[in-house]
C-alpha cells in the first residue's frame, strides 16, 4: 500500500474549498500526489499531468513488453499444437 504524507491528502470537503491551491500544488510539483479522502479511506489520487503521461507511458510500455514475450513464445510453438481456426470457433459455437 502507498503511504500518504499528511501534507498528500485532502478530505472531499476541504478538496471542494480549496480546488486551486491543491491543483497548484500539485502542478508546481509541491507533492508528487493528493489522496482524496473518503470517510478516511482514499477515494482518488490526483496527479501532475506531467507524472500522469509518464506512468501511462510506463503501463503502455510494460503491456508492450508482454505482447512481445507471447509473441515470441508462440513462435516457438510447435505447429503440430495449433488448433484449427474453424475447430476454435465451433467450439465457441460460432458456425462459419
């Protein structure tokens, strides 16, 4: 679990009062991150839309990754283990 500094969470009700300090906090990089809290429990995190497109940069690259060793370990298949393309979608019951 992600720790919260104190200065790192906002309740709903103080985030609705002080929508613009936190935003400016978090777009002159004062706090990595906001915890919006709920019934304090974290509801939402707020971030910098810099740090926003590098963690969805990193998610699409990791996805990337993955797709690439699949691809390469069905190569490796041994075409004798392929299963017909007509016979899968039989077996999902869709007639061709």
């Amino acid at each position: 679990m992600i720790a919260y500094s104190r200065e790192e969470m906002v309740s709903v009700t103080d985030l609705l009062k002080t929508l613009r300090q936190t935003l400016d906090k978090i777009s002159h990089h004062s706090v990595e991150k906001i915890a919006v809290m709920k019934n304090n429990r974290p509801e939402a995190v707020m971030l910098s839309i810099d740090e926003y497109e590098r963690i969805k940069e990193l998610a699409d690259m990791a996805e990337h990754i993955g797709l690439a060793e699949l691809i390469r370990e069905r190569k490796e298949t041994p075409k004798e283990s392929y299963i017909p393309f007509n016979d899968v979608m039989a077996k999902a019951g869709i007639v061709l």
